[in-house]
C-alpha cells in the first residue's frame, strides 16, 4: 500500500537521495496528516464566518474554562502566532463582537481577552462542527491504528522536548 508521500520520496530517490530519509518521510506524512484535518475542519468554519485564526482564538479561550479568558500573551503562546499576529485577529472578533479585550485592574500593562455570550455559542457550534467532520474523514481509519498514530507522534513530540503550555 501506497500513498502520495511515498510518490515525494521516490522522485527525491532520483534527484537527491540523501535527502530522502525518515526525516522527509515524517515531515511530509505529519503534513499532509494535518492538511487532510484541517481541510476537514475548514470547511465547516465557512458556516461560521470564521478563519483558522479567528477559529484556534476562539477554541483556546473556550477550552480555557470559565469565565473563557487569557492574557494575549497567553493565546499567543498556545497559538503559535506572533503578538502582531494575534492583535489582528483579536481586532476581528472583537469588531464581530465575539470577544471583549479588558485592561487588567491589577496590571495596567495588561489586558484580558475573554469570550462573549455569543462567542461562547460560536465556539461551541465551530467546535463540534469541525470535530464532526474530522471524525467523518477518519472513519475510514481502525479505532486501534489511529490511536496507535496518536501515541506514536506524542512519543516523537516528547522526546523532541514538546510538553504541555
């Protein structure tokens, strides 16, 4: 059984074979794993009128917990995003009313970012939507391999010093 990452790896076979090793393999599998969810994903935030951005503010501050608020600077660190990156997005949902952005009473260098009735409704209906098409596209997948894929790449993260925010 073949698939198209096994394609990329026999054309750099024949280009630069060097190259074509378990670092490309893993790198190329890890990727095209995550355009396949994240195509899943996206095409329900359409419905929403959400980007992935806008989408990743809105998932991290519901999956916060009560009352769903965090600093910027720590969305921005479980994002991945930069602090520019992050503002812009913030600007966004803050104009479409799903978020509110508070100075900090006890730190005037600070502010809060924290989900609106609205945006809690709209974090949740994105949420399942996306997890729903996800779990659609994985149908195809044995319960057993895919949490075996699971472990395995918690494994590789671990031991390349990923640990939890």
């Amino acid at each position: 059984m073949r698939d198209l990452v096994d394609g990329i790896l026999d054309a750099w076979r024949g280009q630069l074979p060097e190259i074509a090793g378990i670092e490309l393999e893993l790198s190329k599998r890890a990727a095209r794993l995550h355009t396949l969810l994240s195509e899943a994903a996206g095409g329900q935030l359409a419905r929403f009128g959400l980007t992935k951005a806008e989408y990743d503010v809105l998932a991290v501050l519901r999956s916060s917990g009560q009352p769903h608020r965090l600093r910027p600077t720590d969305l921005t660190a479980r994002l991945l995003l930069s602090s520019g990156g992050t503002s812009n997005v913030l600007r966004r949902l803050v104009a479409e009313g799903l978020v509110t952005r508070e100075a900090d009473p006890d730190d005037a260098r600070s502010s809060w970012v924290q989900l609106t009735p609205t945006g809690v409704d709209t974090a949740d209906a994105a949420v399942l939507a996306s997890t729903e098409a996800q779990r659609r596209l994985l149908a195809t997948v044995p319960a057993d391999t895919a949490r075996a894929a699971a472990d395995v790449l918690r494994e590789v993260l671990v031991a390349l010093g990923d640990r939890p925010v």
